[in-house]
C-alpha cells in the first residue's frame, strides 16, 4: 500500500513540475512566436502593397461585409481581414483586405488584396490554397497572380479564350474551378473596399 502511495505521490510530483516547465517555457517563448507572426503577416502586407510604410489591422466590419457580398453575388465568400496601410507621414494610401474564397476545388483559398485608395490593385498574395498540384495550385505563381497587379476596375472576369481588357483574367488551364475562386475573392475585396470602406472605384 505504501509503494501505490509513493509511486502516486512520485507521480503528482512529476506531473505538477512538467506542468509548471510548460507553463515556463510558454511564457518566455509566448512573445518571440506573437512577434514572428506579427512579422510575416506585415511581410505579406508588403508584398501586395510595398507602396506603403506601415500596415494596422482594423475590424470586419462582419454585417456589412456579408450584406455586400450577398448584394454583389459573392454569397460564396467572406472577408477575414482589414488593414490600413499608410505610407511614411502617416497618411492612408490603401488596405490590405483579405478575402477567403469557399468556391476552391480543394477547399476554401485565403487571399490578400493590396488596393490603394483610387481603387488600384497592386497586388495578391495566396495565404492559404490546398488545390491541384500542376492545375490549381498555379495561382500562386507571378503569371498568373500578376494579370490583377495595377488595374483599377470594379470587377474582374475570367476568360479562357485570350480575351483582353484590364478586367480580363486568363484561366488557369484545366483549373476553372479556381481561377474563378481567386478571381471571385479579388471582387469581393473589391465589394467590401467600396461598399463598406467607401473606397474609390475604377471606371
């Protein structure tokens, strides 16, 4: 009987000094990984929108952002996050919007949209895709991800016959699924940069 006790009393005191060095080594490894986040997502910003100096992160506004979607005809989508990007006096130039597009052939396809406050894309960036290897999974790649830089439009189409138009995307070949994923969570960007940020918009 004594054993059961001692090997329990052992055990607690195992139990309860692993407990309290997780809980340590939480805390003293709590800010280095909330600072390389905070890192990378600033990186990100940066690359959609490198006219900027500094990005903050605002409120979804969630209500307005599902009213306008639903009213443009991207019930299918949502917006995940809103900064403003102001550029070194502290001005606003733009907004980083990030859109999650449910539409993707492999799952739902996380995308940040860098607009500058005329209504010009300078940029998209996938944050999180899972589609085709060799299909889909090429709108990660400039020649694809750079037909949307510096256009100023109110709403981006795909086309799978070479069409031209600043508003005109090419199709992914064999991946209309997402081509039309991505184009659709630009657009919606789009939506929530004018109809909720009152944004300008191109002609």
């Amino acid at each position: 009987m004594n054993k059961i006790i001692k090997n329990a009393l052992i055990l607690t005191a195992i139990t309860v000094i692993s407990g309290s060095l997780l809980g340590l080594v939480y805390e003293i490894t709590k800010e280095p990984i909330a600072q390389a986040q905070e890192n990378a997502k600033q990186a990100a910003y940066k690359a959609v929108l490198a006219e900027a100096d500094s990005f903050e992160d605002m409120d979804v506004e969630e209500e307005k952002a599902f009213e306008s979607l639903v009213a443009a005809g991207y019930d299918a989508d949502s917006i995940t996050g809103v900064a403003v990007a102001r550029d070194t006096s502290g001005n606003t130039i733009g907004y980083v919007i990030t859109a999650t597009s449910h539409e993707g052939y492999g799952g739902d396809i996380e995308i940040s949209v860098g607009i500058l406050n005329d209504g010009t894309v300078k940029g998209i960036e996938m944050l999180s895709i899972g589609e085709t290897a060799g299909l889909g999974m090429k709108a990660k790649e400039p020649e694809f991800k750079n037909q949307f830089q510096d256009k100023q439009v109110n709403v981006f189409f795909y086309t799978k016959s070479g069409e031209s138009g600043d508003d005109k995307i090419d199709a992914l070949s064999g991946a209309t699924i997402t081509t039309n994923a991505v184009t659709n969570g630009v657009n919606s960007a789009l939506v929530y940069f004018r109809d909720v940020l009152g944004g300008g918009s191109g002609e």
